[in-house]
C-alpha cells in the first residue's frame, strides 16, 4: 500500500464524501510504480474522479491510454514550463489529436478529452522566451475555441495578460485557472471571464497570508479543490510526492479561512468542477453534491 495505516487512521474523519481532485498529474512517472494500489486508496477515502492535464507531445499516448476506462478526465496541452521541448509542429498534432478524440468521443463513452490544458503563460520563469509563450497560448486558446471546450490554463505573474488574451479572442468557454494565486481583483476579473480558481497547497504555507486573504474574500462558487499531485506538496505533507488524497485537508483549511462546514467546501468544489469541465459527466454521472442551503 502507499500510505501507512496511521495516516489513514488521520483521514477516518473525512470518509463518507465523495470529491474530485480538479488538477494532478497522475499519469507522471512518479506514481509508476504503485499508480492501482494507490488509485484503490484513493477511492476508499471518497475520490470519485480526477482530471489529469496534459503537459507535453511525449506525454499524450501514455496518458490517454491509463485514462481508459478509469473516471479520469484528460486534458491535451503544451505546457509552458516544457518550452524548449515543444517541437515546431506540435501545436498541429495537438490540433489533430484534440479533433480525433473529439470526433471519437461522440462513438463511445469512454475516456474524454474533457478541455485543452495545461498551457498558459508562466512570466515567473526566468529567461523564457515571453513571444513563444504568448504565441503557443493563443494557437491552444484558439484551439479550444474552435473544439468548445474549457480549458486549464498556468499562468504566473502574467494574470492580467491571460485576462487581456482571452478578451481579445472572445474565448467563451472558460474553464480553470490553476493554482491560482494573483490578486482578489486579478481572481474577480477571471471569474467575470467564466472561469473557476484552482486552489491547492499552496494555501497551507505559513507564508502565504496574502493568498489566504485573497481566499477569504472569493465566492464559494468560483473555487476548485486541485493537488498537482505529485507537485505542489502541501506544508503538512511529508512524504516525497503530494497524492491527490491531500484535497481533503486542503478542504479543510478552506473551510477554516472561508469560515464554511468541510462538506460545504467539498460539494461546492464538486459542482464547480463539474460545471468548469462539463464533460466530466460522461465519466461522473453521478455525484451527491449535497444540499449548500
Ligand atoms: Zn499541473
């Protein structure tokens, strides 16, 4: 098993809820190993679903392949962190991939592509080159438009660019804006575009209270619990990768800043998951997602 049994015995209070983690990347190497036992572990806690992005060309066959017959959406994209690996024509594979799967999903219900993503503009990274950024945002942009699908966007220090794109392109199909951790008038201009706020670990760091204020002053209905298993490891989690069963203690301290009932959290995070990635219906169809009263 992946976990020890005290950790489990640390997770009892949280059983009985179902919940989906919005962004992890269960498909990476890193999970290899023991991916079944701990996907078995995760569903006894609760987990329902999982949306995996996708990050780059070399990664899309295994990752479509493992999402086969699992409640495991997908995500296509070119992330751009991987910049200097993208060849020149893989935004035309990335196109003609998305509009096979597209094509393909109308003849079965298994395995959907459910948005384009992770792609985004990552101003954070130093010495990257912002032209190629911008211009491998805006062809998957575009791509999503076309296809009318939401997306998974990344974006560090660059919120206000991403706003300022998908005006000009009059993207309409939102989607989630990962780990998201700009400014409250950054967050409410991307909610007004239609998207949802990916909210992870990094709120459990002590030094993250501004991210936490921001947290405390967004409506409940614009937020999505998200991992970014195996990145993004929570302060209380010590084990060296994160595991997509942290939503529930991240819920957790949601609930605290948010001042809301742990159940509160988890079904509203459900709903604006499921509403964000509407296609995840086809893989979900059914969730308690509660009475919010
Ligand atoms: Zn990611």
């Amino acid at each position: 098993m992946p976990f020890s049994t005290e950790l489990q015995k640390t997770l009892d209070p949280y059983l009985g809820r179902q919940w989906i983690d919005s962004h992890c990347h269960f498909d990476f190497e890193n999970f290899d190993c023991q991916r079944e036992e701990h996907w078995q572990v995760l569903q006894t806690l609760g987990c329902v679903g999982l949306v995996i992005p996708g990050v780059m060309a070399k990664g899309w066959d295994k990752l479509i392949g493992l999402c086969e017959s699992k409640p495991w959406g997908y995500a296509l994209g070119l992330h751009p962190y991987f910049l200097d690996e993208h060849l020149a024509d893989d935004i035309d594979a990335l196109a003609s991939l998305a509009r096979e799967k597209m094509t393909q999903s109308l003849l079965s219900e298994s395995s959907p592509l459910v948005a384009i993503g992770e792609f985004g503009l990552d101003y954070a990274l130093e010495g990257a080159d912002q032209v190629k950024q911008r211009d491998l945002c805006l062809q998957q942009l575009l791509l999503a438009e076309e296809l009318g699908l939401p997306v998974i966007l990344h974006v560090r220090k660059a919120y206000d660019e991403m706003a300022a794109m998908v005006r000009r392109t009059g993207f309409r199909h939102g989607g989630i804006i990962h780990a998201f951790s700009g400014s409250l008038q950054q967050g409410q201009a991307l909610i007004a575009l239609g998207f949802k706020l990916g909210i992870g670990g990094a709120i459990s760091h002590s030094r993250a209270t501004k991210l936490r204020k921001t947290l405390a002053c967004l409506p409940l209905e614009s937020i999505v619990l998200e991992t970014d298993s195996p990145d993004m490891r929570p302060a209380f989690w010590s084990a060296q990768d994160n595991s997509p069963l942290t939503i529930l203690l991240l819920a957790q301290i949601v609930a605290s800043v948010q001042n809301l009932s742990l159940d509160q959290v988890i079904f509203a995070s459900n709903n604006n998951v499921l509403a964000a990635i509407p296609r995840l219906e086809i893989i979900i169809p059914y969730m308690n997602t509660g009475d919010l009263g």
